[in-house]
C-alpha cells in the first residue's frame, strides 16, 4: 500500500511576493522564508488531496536534488504541516502552580466623573458613591507585589477605576511607598494609568512626569464621535474639556509617548477619521481601536455587519502601516503595532492573555482578581492582600484555561488569540472560558492580513521590526 500525505492548512499560512514566500507555522508561531524547492514542494500538496513519493519525483524529477527535496519534506512534516491523516498540535496544559508576579493593577475606586454608554464595571457609581481603596490596602497590595514578583526586577504598577486621577492624592503617596519599597528589595517599580483626562491639571502632568508613568487617553475621536458615547453623568458632552486637557498634556509632557484607546461602540466606527484626528492633528503617539465589551443584547455593541466595517477599516489602516513600514517610517496604528510585533516575537499564546500568569488586580476592598475587568463582577475572587493570592483556585482556573476548545484546535489563528479576552467571553455568555466566537471569522481574517502584511515588509525592509518594537516598548 502507497503512503501518501496530507497538507495540514490549520497549521500554517503562507504568502507570496513574486518568487519569494513567506510561511508562518500556526503551532509555534515561527515564521520562515521558503526556498524554491520547498515552496513548490508545498504547492504540490495544496493542489492535491494526497501526494505520494511517486508524485513528487514525477512533479520535481530533473528540477531539485533527492536531498532538497527529502529535506523540505522532512520540515514539513516535524512541523506538522504535511502529515498521514490529520493531525493537530496538542500542547499540554500546564500546571500553574505559582506565576512570580510582574504587573499588579490597583482599582482605586468604583467612581467616574464621566457616564460612558458602553461602561463594562458592574460597580461603577459617581465619584460621591464611590467604594475607595485607602492608602492602607493600596500598601499592602505593594507588598503583596514585592513579594510574589520573585527574580523579576522590573514590576508595574496600574492605577486604574472608574477614573483614577479622582484619587490623586493617594496615588502620590502609594507612588511614594512603591518607590521606596522596591529601592528596598532592589527592584524597579513603573507606573501606569489609563484615565479620560478630564482631571489632567500641570501640577497632575507634572507629578506624572516625574515619575515617568506610562500614560493612556480614552477618547473616541472629534467631537461628534467622542461625545456620542463619553458624556458626563448629567449627560452633556465631554470632547472639549479632554481636547484641552490633552493638548496640555502633550505639550508638557516628556517623559514618554502618550497612547490614545479608542473604543468602538454602535454609530461610531469611522476608523479612518478617528485615526487622523488623534494621530495627526491632536498628535497621539499611538492610536489603539477596540470594540465595546457588551453582552448579546446591548445597544452599544457591534453587530456583525459593524464588525465586519471595523475590520475593513483596520486592513487599510494596515496598509498604510506598511507603506510607511517599507519606507522605515513609523505607522501609530496601535492593532498593527501589536500584531507585527507578535509575530516578530514569535508570540504564542496558549493563554490569552497575562492575566492569572504575571497581572493581578486588586479590588477596592482588597480583594484580588483575574484582571482590572473583573474586579467587583461575580466572578469568583483569589484571595486578598491581607492572606495572600489563593493558589489552589487560581492554579484551578488557568489550567481550565488552557483547555482548547474543539475549534480553536483547526483555526490558523489559535497561536495569536487562544481564545479572546476572558471578560469579553463572560459579558457575552457568562462564562469566562467559552471562546468569543463573534469575533472569529474577523480575527482569523486580520491574522491572514497581518501575515502578508508582516512577509511583504520582512522581504522589503527587515531591519524595520527591531525598531518597531523598541518604539512600542516605550509606551510601556
């Protein structure tokens, strides 16, 4: 009986530019350059459902040597991309047993000066209601932070809300303990914060500045767009006040980039213009777009034919990115950034996110919780500052996390997404494991984009990704 193979299209994408092709393996997200007897070898089994040893030499005889053809052929099938029958990487889970701590987020209070539509905090309340973290649970959670960072030397630390700036005079002073007490332990402590830049006074710019803390804006765009969803509690419009703020804010600030996040709620998806607007005429390092976490039935979510626009907008954003790319110039569309720089890292994730596997987060209270998203939801807690992070449950929940799900085992983009956002799968369904299988059909498209993308500039200009990511790394 002949043995034949078969290709293996779950696990690999592959582009070609003139006679040159580019292939990222799916499993490992690794991504080679295909000489030109491996890259017909591959053509062979594309056009046909199975190839035997006799048709290849009857394909290739006269045109490649045995040895680079067997060559070729043994890459292809140690990387399980040509294989007897199907064939799927399994990677086993592993089990997290304790995960040395880098980034800690610190929820300062349920309170926002702003009442944005498309608010995903089921505690959020007005500054006046709020649930405040005080300086005492703040500094124990730093403790909690320098102690379970291990061999880390550099940790972070987020402020976030509701609006964090409305606790300004406790983030002086827990800086001020931060700083102290990694000096102590021989460490580096950073600082972050996202906020909507309604409370950015000098004196708050100047404090920030000193202490060099990386900084993201919330704002949607113009002011038709920023003020559809952003409004204040009263309900009367936000843009100009951030407008104000922001241009003072990059005027004095110096110490690094400032990033926008844009949230893409219903009525709001003009990509492009929001971009320029941010980008070019407020002066944004860098813009990032996200879509709005809401539940099946809420009126700020995406629809699928509004997904299907964002991501059409994005691809020519992208193509932007790489014509700028291609040229050595830096693009400030923050999804390309980030994709292009996965697949230069050779990101792999069976996990999608750092959440539970070096990011905490701390509720006001002092509870501790998956990430920023999901302090005071229902989802279960682990542990608190006071007794420290609840291993068992916390090992319990990210092994179950790392169980794929049937089809994400055949997706050729499982390596880059392993699943969505666990908050994203939790205010759709409930259920915080249960892949956002929304987003699926845009998710795989955008990897295949990102893949040419990333294999058109790699052939044109490859120095450009060492430069690329050094520039992202500083808006950390």
């Amino acid at each position: 009986m002949t043995t034949t193979l078969q290709v293996q299209p779950h696990n690999y994408r592959a582009i070609r530019k003139g006679d040159r092709q580019v292939l990222l393996h799916v499993p490992t997200t690794s991504i080679f350059e295909l000489d030109p007897a491996a890259s017909d070898l591959l053509g062979l089994f594309e056009s046909a459902p199975a190839v035997s040893a006799d048709d290849i030499q009857a394909r290739f005889d006269g045109r490649y040597t045995p040895a680079e053809l067997c060559d070729s052929l043994s890459d292809f099938i140690d990387l399980g991309i040509v294989a007897p029958q199907p064939k799927h990487y399994e990677i086993p889970a592993r089990v997290v047993e304790r995960s040395p701590l880098k980034t800690l987020v610190l929820t300062l209070t349920t309170g926002c000066n702003l009442g944005c539509s498309y608010c995903y905090r089921e505690d959020l309340t007005s500054p006046k209601n709020s649930a405040v973290m005080d300086y005492q649970t703040g500094t124990r959670s730093i403790d909690l932070l320098m102690e379970e960072a291990s061999e880390n030397e550099r940790v972070g630390i987020v402020f976030f809300g509701g609006e964090p700036l409305t606790r300004i005079a406790v983030i002086r002073d827990l800086v001020e303990y931060a700083e102290e007490k990694a000096a102590a332990v021989g460490k580096e402590v950073e600082f972050s914060l996202t906020t909507n830049a309604t409370l950015l006074t000098d004196e708050v710019i100047d404090f920030l500045d000193t202490h060099r803390f990386g900084i993201t804006i919330s704002i949607d765009g113009d002011q038709a767009q920023h003020d559809r969803h952003r409004r204040t509690i009263a309900g009367g419009g936000t843009y100009k006040t951030v407008a104000m703020r922001v241009k003072r804010l990059l005027e004095r600030y110096k110490s690094k980039p400032v990033g926008a996040r844009v949230t893409l709620a219903s009525g709001n998806l003009d990509v492009a213009g929001i971009y320029k607007h941010l980008h070019d005429e407020l002066g944004f390092f860098e813009v990032g777009f996200a879509p709005a976490t809401a539940g099946p039935d809420s009126p700020v979510g995406l629809t699928r034919d509004e997904l299907d626009t964002v991501f059409e907008a994005f691809k020519v954003l992208g193509r932007e990115y790489v014509s700028e790319a291609k040229r050595g110039k830096r693009h400030g569309f923050g999804n390309m950034q980030q994709l292009m720089t996965d697949l230069w890292m050779g990101t792999r994730k069976v996990l999608p996110c750092g959440a539970g596997v070096g990011l905490l987060a701390v509720g006001t209270s002092g509870k501790i919780s998956l990430c920023h998203r999901f302090t005071g939801s229902e989802l279960e807690t682990f542990g608190d500052v006071e007794n420290g992070i609840a291993r068992d449950s916390l090992s319990q929940f990210m092994t179950r996390a790392q169980a794929p799900h049937g089809a994400c085992q055949v997706c050729p983009a499982r390596s880059l997404c392993a699943g969505g956002c666990y908050h994203e799968s939790y205010s759709r369904s409930g259920d915080p494991f249960l892949p956002t299988f929304e987003y699926c059909d845009q998710i795989r498209e955008w990897t295949a984009f990102g893949l040419e993308a990333f294999g058109e500039i790699a052939l044109a200009n490859p120095a450009f990704f060492n430069g690329a990511v050094e520039q992202r790394s500083a808006l950390q």
